[in-house]
C-alpha cells in the first residue's frame, strides 16, 4: 500500500502539499504493519482523493496548450488531444506514424450526440459494450466544431461515449471531443494494458499518465465498431 500510494504522488507536480504528504507515508515504512496509526493515516487520503483531480488539472493544461496525451480509456490505453485542435491532431498523426488516410475517432459527452439518428442511438448512450458509431459528421448537430483534418474523406467520423470516469471528468472540463486512438506506432498490435506500451509512445507524447489500477477498464481490445450507412442501415465492422 505503500509504494502504491508513493506511486500516485509522484505522478504529480511537486507541490508543498504533496511533498509532505510525501514525507508522511514514506515515514511509515519503517513501522511494523502491526503497529501503524490507522488514524494516522487515515489523516492522509483527503490529500489522496486529491490526486485523480490533480491528474484531470495536469491533463486539463496540456491539451488547452496544444499538446497530446497518453490517457487510459473505457477500452485499451489512447493517444489524445483536444479534437478541435488542428496542429495536436497533426501530432499525433506523426507520433503514430499513421496516413492520413485513416481517420481517428473522438470521445463525446452524452449532450453532444443526443440528435443522432435514433437508430444510432443504442450503440452510444444504450449498450454495456464500448462502441464507436461511425456517421455523417453533419448527423451531429450538436457536436462541438472539430479540427478539418479529423474526420475522413468521406465526411464520417467516428464517435464513442466513454463510460470511464477519468474521461468523463476531463470531457467535462475540456469542454470539446477529445481524440483517441490507440497507443501503438502504426501497424503494430494495440496494447493490451499499460505495462504493453512501447516506452517510445511514452516519451513522444506531451504528457503521459501513470499506469493506475484504477483506471484499467477491465477490457483488452479497441471497442466495437458500428457504421451508420446511407440507407440507415447499421453494419457492425467489428465486434
């Protein structure tokens, strides 16, 4: 318990506040389990409940500035940026190694796709399983401008609403889509969890959050995904 609680603070910026907090649970190593204060320690995860907050903030100011995120999501581990961002979503694009080509998709608040078409609609606000809605960007109304280099030739984008609080909460915040795709150079295989990240992708991106066990979403694979076709049938691409 420990070291995880030594591995959260050290995600953050130092602060007076997590630096003696810092010093408060490293203190306890030299304890006997037996014998540590629990109220002691209970003392200390006010400041703990902190962190998730302090993460979203970090986040929150990279990709006001422009800059692109390693961030975990409902599925697999992402690469992101504000969506409505021009230039970070060209840098992702060379930190994938990715055409043009091939299109990333956005996370999006529940607001935002409420007029989809209604046959569209189960897959984003009614379905247990991660899907990704590929459609019209112009069958969004209410989805907030995006960058002119996201969506595909074709004028599709697509779109998932993640049920992951980390990215519920900066959504939120940001107040745009976010981009995501997956954490891997192009053409090579998806992470599966944190730890399947090539150090590369980490060291590229503008900020990378830690591997937190609460933020696993309990899948190993990219969401299902869905295409709205012309005639307003729905073709599952994968499931």
């Amino acid at each position: 318990m420990v070291s995880k609680l030594l591995n959260c603070l050290n995600c953050l910026q130092p602060t007076k506040e997590s630096a003696n907090l810092h010093n408060f649970i490293e203190s306890l190593r030299g304890i006997p389990q037996e014998n540590r204060n629990f109220a002691l320690f209970l003392k200390a995860l006010p400041s703990v409940s902190n962190i998730m907050q302090r993460l979203i903030q970090q986040s929150l100011s990279i990709l006001r500035d422009g800059g692109t995120l390693l961030y975990p999501t409902d599925t697999i581990w992402g690469i992101g940026c504000d969506a409505s961002n021009r230039n970070a979503v060209e840098k992702i694009y060379r930190i994938k190694q990715r055409d043009h080509a091939k299109s990333m998709l956005v996370l999006a608040r529940p607001e935002w796709v409420e007029q989809c078409p209604s046959v569209a609609r189960p897959f984003l606000d009614g379905t247990t399983k991660p899907t990704t809605v590929i459609l019209p960007i112009d069958a969004l109304p209410l989805m907030p401008e995006l960058a002119d280099n996201l969506p595909a030739a074709d004028g599709t984008i697509g779109v998932r609403v993640p049920r992951h609080p980390f990215c519920q909460s900066l959504l939120e915040a940001l107040g745009h889509p976010l981009v995501s795709t997956s954490a891997n150079f192009s053409g090579r295989p998806s992470p599966q969890g944190y730890s399947d990240i090539d150090p590369d992708i980490k060291s590229l991106v503008d900020y990378a959050l830690p591997g937190l066990s609460s933020f696993r979403s309990g899948y190993t694979q990219g969401s299902r995904i869905v295409m709205l076709k012309t005639d307003g049938a729905v073709q599952i691409l994968r499931d």
